[in-house]
C-alpha cells in the first residue's frame, strides 16, 4: 500500500515510492517463502524479510495503516440509537487500536508502521479492503464465507474517533 503509485523491480528486489496522491495498492506474488526485499519510499529507505509463505501487507506510505478482520457476510443490523455507553466503548476500542494496544495476530487486528511489512494470514484467497475503500457486504463462496480484512489510514481513525466524541456531548436545544 502506497500514497502514490509505487514501482516493483523484481530483479534488484526493490519497492520505490514517492510520496503522491491517493492510496494506491499493487499486489506482488513473491514464489519462494524466504525473501528479502529493500524499500524506497517517503519515510526514507528500509529491509523487510518474509521468512514463511502468507498474504502481508507492506506499509510504503508515510502513514500508519491499522486494521482487523471484519465479518462482511452477515454484517450488524445497524441500530438508529447508540447508547453514551456503546459510543464510550467504540471510542476507547478506537484509541487503543491507534495506540497499538491489544495488537496481534491471535486477535486478528493490525499496526502497520512506515516502511513496514506483517503477516496477515496464511490464506492467499483472503480479501483485503484497504484504506478509503467502502465495502459493506461480501458474499460466501461455495457456502464458505470468505476471510475479509479492513483496513484504515491512522488520519481516518482518528477523524472517526472526532466525529465519534463529537457525539458525546450534551447539546442543549436553543429555543
């Protein structure tokens, strides 16, 4: 994941990008398990290494990427009222992702640095819904239902938690 296009030299092993407009994602298929590549982009120059086969997600932005599994096959009936004490609960779960609290693998939740590449899951089939995309739904492939992982800009984080406090304050009503 890129801000910007971002180039593959397969034959030097390098990911090069500059800093530009939009998030931009490639998909690379590297075939052996073991493989080290150097990156090149906005935060300056980086070695990551992938020592096993699996579908990861390289960070070249100058933004931290977070983000989970989500259950896109039989999403929550949305309520029109929220509770103050769901929206606390959803604003703390929130910081705690933007502080990398609570973060692994076991937990399927995710804190990309810059310059950075982790492992999400050993399914190459799994669906990844990057940064400013809307997916709201997925369908099951022959009855399965697929593994699907959201992912945001720490920017949209943090502008959800503000739109989110926003709705924690008492607002009295003029006459």
């Amino acid at each position: 994941m890129s801000k910007g296009p971002a180039q593959y030299d397969e034959a030097a092993k390098t990911i090069s990008a500059k800093d530009g407009k939009g998030h931009e994602e490639k998909i690379i298929n590297i075939s052996s398990a073991e493989v080290a590549l150097k990156l090149n982009g906005p935060t300056g120059d980086a070695a990551i290494s992938f020592k096993e086969n699996g579908l990861y997600i390289i960070n070249i932005k100058n933004d931290t990427i977070l983000g989970s599994k989500q259950n896109y096959v039989s999403p929550k009936l949305q309520k029109d009222i929220m509770t103050q004490d769901e929206l606390k609960i959803k604003i703390d779960s929130l910081h705690q992702l933007m502080e990398a609290k609570n973060i692994s693998t076991a937990n399927h939740n995710f804190f990309i640095l810059p310059n950075q590449a982790i492992k999400i899951t050993d399914n190459l089939e799994a669906i990844i819904v990057g940064p400013f995309h809307q997916m709201t739904t997925a369908e099951r492939v022959d009855g399965k239902e697929p593994e699907v992982y959201r992912f945001y800009s720490i920017r949209e984080i943090r502008e959800t938690v503000t739109k989110l406090e926003g709705f924690t304050k008492v607002v009295i009503p003029t006459k």
